[in-house]
C-alpha cells in the first residue's frame, strides 16, 4: 500500500495537471456513478490526507479515492495514449483541453458533497504532510493503548496518518526495538512521530522511500525488504515474519541485534511478497 509522501506527491501532480481547468471528459467507471455528470465544471483542488485524495470539483463535490495496494492515477497529454494498463482496469477519467487524469485499479472511489468529506477522512489521526499536523497529538494517540506493539500503532491510520509498511519497518529499526515491543516501553516514544515527519517530508517529493540516505541500488532501506539479506548497519540477516491479526497483517523485517525487544521466530518461506 502506497505511503503517505506517495499519496502526498500524487496530489502534488495531479493538482498540477487539473487544478484551475475546467473538465472536457469525465468517466467514472463504477456502477454506483456511472450516471455521475462532471463535464463543465471546474477542477478546484486536489487534497491528500493521510493515504486518501480528495478532488474538489466546483459546485460543493468531492471525488474521493484510495489506491490501497494497486490503485494509481496516472497524467497524460490529451493526444497521448495510456500505458498504465489494460483499458478494463480504469475506473476514472478526468480530462481538460491538455492533460488526461486516468484511475487504474481503484478500490474506493466516491462522489460526496465537500462538506461531508469528514465521513470519509475524519477517523483520521494528525496528518505527517498535512497542516494539521500535530505531533504532540500523534504522540498521545499512540500512547493510548501502552501494551499495543508500537509497529500497529503505526500503521493505525487512527494515531497519525500517512505511515504505511516501509516506514513502520524502518521506524523502528532506527529506534532500536522490534515492531513487536509494547509501544510504552520505547524509549523517547516522543521521537517517533518527529522522526516518521522527517522520514515522508524528505521523501515526499520523489519516488521511492529512501531511509539510509543512500540511494544505490539495494540500499535505500535498513532492513524492509532485506529479508537474509545482511543489515546494513552490523551484517547481521535480517529476519522476517507476519505482524497482526489473520487477514490484516503485514510482513514485517526487522534485524535481531540492532532492534531490542520480543519477535516471533522468523518466517521460514523464502521470497515472501511485499504487503
């Protein structure tokens, strides 16, 4: 599932592409919208929050999406063809005179009126890219339930918004514990959200989510995706294993010298897909 700086820099082309320009094409390709008119109407903003985007559209609408694992919105000239995959995958168009915005593979795509946008995105905690973003408040979220593993109290959308699996893995990798250790019992709790701002406000801008500062080739992250690989910091192998409940959880690296703290013993499966 794409992270918040991916969702943030998305936004950041897409309101670069639409934002300003009145809609010559609009197709939403989902059942419940299909009857859905937005041609003439103005493109106000693009907004991410957390892991979802919000596009304003003149007249009090908002369409809302969500990529969760394979959704994407792609930019292409008006005369340009599409490449991001077979024409049964789009579920949105919206096009201006120039620029063509195509939705492949999205989930959740909504059309509600602005002021209601809070339905969709008000469960959400402080967001790392956002104006609200309140890191005092984040850290209390996460220090409401002391006995959670810190690694769930991450990806809980609900505590700050915008930390998806890579970042939960290196967050606590540079914090020294296990995503398994109670999220009370990591020293200075009050460094993780200022370190996960950090981390997405120095990727937001590019692709990819570079946590090393290096950026060759298998060496961007201390240890996601690492998995018998050694770790970049002691060589030790990284291990791997699933963290959270069946059907919601999500491979997990970590490295057993340099993090302190419980661990499951390590998934014995090689080639284990990222989640």
């Amino acid at each position: 599932m794409p992270e918040g700086d991916t969702i943030w820099l998305t936004a950041h082309r897409l309101r670069e592409a639409l934002a300003g320009q009145v809609l010559v094409t609009c197709d939403l390709r989902v059942p419940r919208l299909a009857t859905a008119e937005l041609t003439g109407r103005r493109v106000e903003d693009v907004v991410p929050r957390g892991k979802h985007l919000l596009t304003r559209i003149e007249g009090g609408l908002t369409l809302h999406s969500h990529l969760r694992m394979d959704g994407s919105w792609k930019i292409y000239g008006s005369l340009e063809r599409w490449r991001g995959g077979p024409s049964w995958q789009v579920r949105a168009v919206l096009g201006t005179a120039e620029r063509v915005a195509v939705g492949y593979r999205l989930p959740v795509l909504d059309l509600l009126p602005t002021q209601q946008e809070p339905s969709v995105v008000g469960h959400l905690g402080p967001d790392l890219l956002g104006p609200d973003w309140d890191p005092a408040d984040a850290l209390r979220r996460l220090l409401a339930d002391p006995g959670r593993p810190v690694g769930e109290a991450l990806l809980d959308q609900r505590n700050l918004a915008g930390i998806g699996n890579v970042y939960k893995c290196e967050l606590c990798f540079l914090r020294g514990v296990t995503p398994w250790t109670p999220v009370g019992e990591v020293p200075g709790p009050d460094r993780l959200p200022v370190l996960a701002k950090k981390l997405l406000e120095a990727n937001k801008a590019r692709h990819g989510h570079i946590t090393t500062g290096d950026t060759r080739r298998g060496r961007t992250h201390w240890v996601y995706d690492r998995a018998d690989r050694p770790c970049l910091r002691c060589g030790t192998l990284v291990r791997v294993a699933d963290q959270g409940r069946a059907g919601e959880a999500r491979v997990t690296y970590w490295c057993p010298r340099c993090q302190r703290g419980p661990a499951p013993h390590p998934d014995p499966r090689p080639d284990r897909a990222r989640r």
